[in-house]
C-alpha cells in the first residue's frame, strides 16, 4: 500500500518476534538465574567468600567447571560468574602464597 500523495510505503513494520522460552527473555535472565549454569551460579559465588583460603580453592575449582559446562552446552548462560569466581580465586590464592613465604618477614613487636 502506497500514498496518493507521497508515494509513500504505508505498511506498518511487524514487531520482532517474541522470546518463547522463558530463559530466552533478557529481563527475566537478568532477575532470576534461569538457564544459567548451576555451576557458573556457584562458582560466583565461591568467587566473593575466596577471601577465605578454602573458598579460593573451590572458587577456582568451579570456576574451571562451569566454564568446561557452558562451553559444552551453548544454550546456558553465566560465563562472567564462572570467569569472576577463577579470577576470585587465583588472585586469593596468590595472595595467600605471597602472604606464606613472606610471613618471617613480618616484623611482630
């Protein structure tokens, strides 16, 4: 359909079509953690205790797995927990190390 006038397209563009499972839905992903990796969720969450020396070991232990899982199975989400609780957990763990050797250095009085 065209204007008399303006010779103008009068058709009306379709909306984009809408997400039909729920983990497909951006606002959805972004409250509630559907269609995420259950261990990306724990690794992130491991990620913010690894100040704790045990929580960096699993932190980084996790971190690996749910990585491994997300890359296997493309239709999951929750690669930056799962990259924010290796992190978490290297940069601890390092730290913890640094920390160990140099704990003689440490003046006490």
């Amino acid at each position: 359909m065209r204007c008399i006038a303006c010779n103008e397209d009068l058709r009306v563009a379709s909306a984009p079509p809408r997400p039909t499972r729920l983990e497909d839905e951006p606002a959805i992903r972004m409250l509630l953690p559907v269609g995420r990796s259950g261990l990306a969720i724990a690794a992130g969450y491991a990620g913010l205790f690894a100040v704790i020396p045990i929580f960096s070991l699993i932190a980084i232990l996790l971190g690996i797995l749910a990585i491994r899982d997300i890359k296997r199975n493309p239709g999951k989400h929750g690669m930056g927990r799962a990259i924010f609780g290796l992190t978490m957990g290297v940069l601890c763990t390092i730290g913890y190390l640094i920390l160990l050797i140099n704990i003689n250095r440490i003046p006490w009085s």
